[in-house]
C-alpha cells in the first residue's frame, strides 16, 4: 500500500514537473518569437541577403544571369520564413524568459530601434572591412599556406 501511495506521489510529481517544464518551455519559445518580431529580423535578414547577392554580384560579375535563381535558392533556405523556428531555439535556449523581456522591453527604446535599424549597415561594414583586410593582406596568407604546406611535406617526407 506504502510503495503504490510513493509511485503515485512520484508520478504526480514528474508530471507537474513535465507539464511546468514544457509550459515554461513554450513561454521562452513566445517570448523569443516577440523579441526576434520587434528587433525587425525578418527585414534584416531580407536585406542582407539582398546586399550580400549585390556584393556577390559585384565581386564575381558572372553570376549576374543566376541572380534570380540565388534569390529564390536563398528565399526557400535563407529566408527568415524557413529559419524562424531555429532562430526561436537559438535565442530561447541562449536566454531566459525575463531576459528575453528585458531585451525586448529595450528594442522597444528608441535607442533600441535605431539599434534594430543599424544593425544590417553596421553588419555590412564589419563584413567589407574583413573582407578589404583579407584582400590587403593576401600574398601573406598565400604565404603563410604555403609554409604550412612545405612544412606538412618535409614531415610526411620524413615519416617515410
């Protein structure tokens, strides 16, 4: 009677807990989806993938007849459509709930908007910068790979 009384308590335990697990669960999940809403993801992501097609245009003129085909290929794996729930996961499991609140509550800032708005061109600067420096410094990458490879060589040459 004692040991059917326990597994009934246990029981009742696990499935308050399950059920409050999953209920906070779905709560972090909504309230990352409002966070993602209100920093304006969808059009950032938008907008990088057309400014990334532009710079990949401009960088490799030969892709221009594709561009079409690259944006559709990007809509159907890129867009923030298809990568939503993934996005959701992300930030619900880097955050708690009420840090998924604070930082929503300060996009809603008028600092955190213009946060939100700067954020693509800030991106796209950061993105031309490290592309410029790996172009300025190119013959020393070339450089450096070489060496590794050399190096790679005369070991292999000497474990035979």
């Amino acid at each position: 009677m004692k040991s059917k009384l326990t597994r009934i308590i246990a029981a009742a335990i696990l499935f308050t807990t399950c059920s409050t697990a999953f209920a906070d669960e779905a709560s972090r999940r909504k309230a990352a989806e409002k966070l993602l809403d209100v920093m304006g993801v969808e059009s950032q992501l938008k907008l990088a993938t057309d400014r990334m097609l532009d710079l990949q245009e401009k960088t490799n003129p030969q892709i221009a007849p594709f561009r079409d085909v690259l944006k559709r290929f990007f809509v159907k794996h890129m867009s923030y459509r298809s990568l939503k729930e993934d996005f959701i996961t992300i930030y619900a499991d880097a955050f708690t709930e009420a840090e998924l609140g604070e930082i929503t509550a300060f996009y809603l800032t008028p600092t955190g908007r213009k946060m939100a708005e700067k954020m693509p061109e800030l991106g796209n600067k950061g993105m031309q910068l490290g592309a410029k420096r790996v172009q300025e410094n190119q013959a020393e990458l070339r450089q450096m790979i070489q060496d590794e490879a050399n190096k790679k060589k005369e070991e292999a040459s000497k474990t035979k």
